[in-house]
C-alpha cells in the first residue's frame, strides 16, 4: 500500500461512501450555516437533512471553509504516519477552502511534503477526482509523478446543471439586479458549468423540459464518456 495519504473536505459528495475507508481518505469537516444555525456538512447534516432545512428556512445558507488551524491540525497528525500528503479541494475560485489548505501546507514546509490541488469543480465532481485519486496514489510510492497523474484528471470532468431561480448567480455577482428581476419574471432557468473552475452561464430555458433536453444535448457531444453521475436536488 503507498504511503501517500489524501485529503479533501467536506463539500465532496462521493457516489460510493465506502471509498473513505477503504482508501483512508482524511475529510476536514465544512461548515453550513442557516441563520444562527451551523452544521458540519455531511457530519451534523447529511444531504437530505440539509436539503430539508433549506426548503423550511428563510435563510441562504452560507459555507464556512475549514480553518487554517484545523488544516494544519490534520497535517500535523498524518505527518506522524507519513511524509507526503494530496489534499484535493473545491474549486479556488468558488470558495476560501484551497487557500486555507495552501496555507497550512506551508506551516509544514520541511516536515512534510503537501500538494495542494485545486480541483477546478464541486461536490460530485470533486468526489469522484478524489476517488480517482486514491486510485491512483495506491500505485505510487512518490508524490510528483501520482501528483502528475492526477492533474490530468483536471481537464476530463465536466459539471453541468440548471437552476430554478436567478438569485443564486445574482448572489456570486454573475447577473446584475435587473437581469435577476427580469429573469424571475420570464421564469428562466439558468444553464451553468464549472469552466476554468468558476460558474459560467452557458444558456437559458424556459421549462424544465427544456433545460434536460439542454443536458442531454449537451452529453450528446461526447463520444468516451468513462462515468456519469446524475444529481436531483429538490431545494431550488
């Protein structure tokens, strides 16, 4: 077995649970609060508790990343078994989660050899890196060329998904207020991917018809398609 031990947080969503175990994958807790209420994702909440919450509450909810000392605190305690760690996390550019891991990485700079490694997507997208992560690392002994492995995966996963409001892309200032109002109005549904690890508007429908026949064109496109998840959320 390699000494390479894997770590990633809390807003990854794994298809098959089993996989944390089996490949002693370290999960730093994320927090969620709804109002005055914090979770930890996945600990105090799983996702239809979460999803149950939402739908009965006013608030948004609004993720807490992981402490810089609670990074460094799992670093610290697997640098007692090892000496170089993959901690794989939610795209940098949608959270403060990579860069409170980067952080605490570098606390260790010496100790431990720790490549921090910006997933570029979120939740299942990133659930299934780090189970093609584990994978990997089992064949390895060395950090650099697992780690080269792994940074090919980047590029190969794809997250696509509509949503049932504006407000979401208003709130991480991608539409404007008047473009929020207005689409509220007509009832458009926005067609988002990851692209570069940020939230871009791909296109727009008007029924939820139409937004799965968006998705199914846009599956269509590809001809080698190794895996595939689908994800139904009934919060909007």
């Amino acid at each position: 077995m390699s000494t390479i031990r894997i770590v990633t947080d809390g807003s990854a969503l794994f298809l098959d649970p089993t996989v944390i175990q089996r490949y002693q994958i370290t999960v730093v807790p994320v927090y969620v609060q709804i109002g005055t209420d914090v979770f930890r994702l996945g600990v105090d909440l799983d996702p239809d508790a979460l999803f149950y919450r939402l739908q009965n509450s006013n608030h948004q909810p609004i993720l807490l990343p992981p402490t810089v000392e609670e990074f460094y605190q799992v670093y610290d305690a697997l640098n007692q078994s090892t000496t170089a760690i993959v901690s794989m996390h939610m795209s940098s550019q949608l959270g403060q989660i990579y860069k409170s891991a980067l952080t605490a990485s570098r606390m260790l700079l010496g100790r431990c050899d720790i490549a921090v490694v910006d997933s570029q997507t979120v939740s299942a997208g990133l659930g299934f890196l780090v189970h093609r992560a584990a994978e990997i690392i089992s064949q390895f002994d060395q950090l650099e060329p697992a780690i080269k492995a792994i940074r090919r995966l980047l590029p190969r996963v794809y997250s696509v998904f509509y949503l049932r409001t504006m407000q979401t892309l208003a709130q991480r200032g991608l539409i404007g207020q008047a473009q929020t109002i207005l689409g509220e109005m007509l009832g458009v549904m926005p067609f988002v991917t990851i692209e570069d690890g940020e939230l871009t508007i791909m296109e727009k429908a008007l029924s939820d018809a139409q937004a799965i026949d968006k998705l199914i064109e846009f599956i269509g496109e590809f001809t080698n398609i190794e895996d595939m998840l689908i994800l139904h959320s009934p919060y909007d």
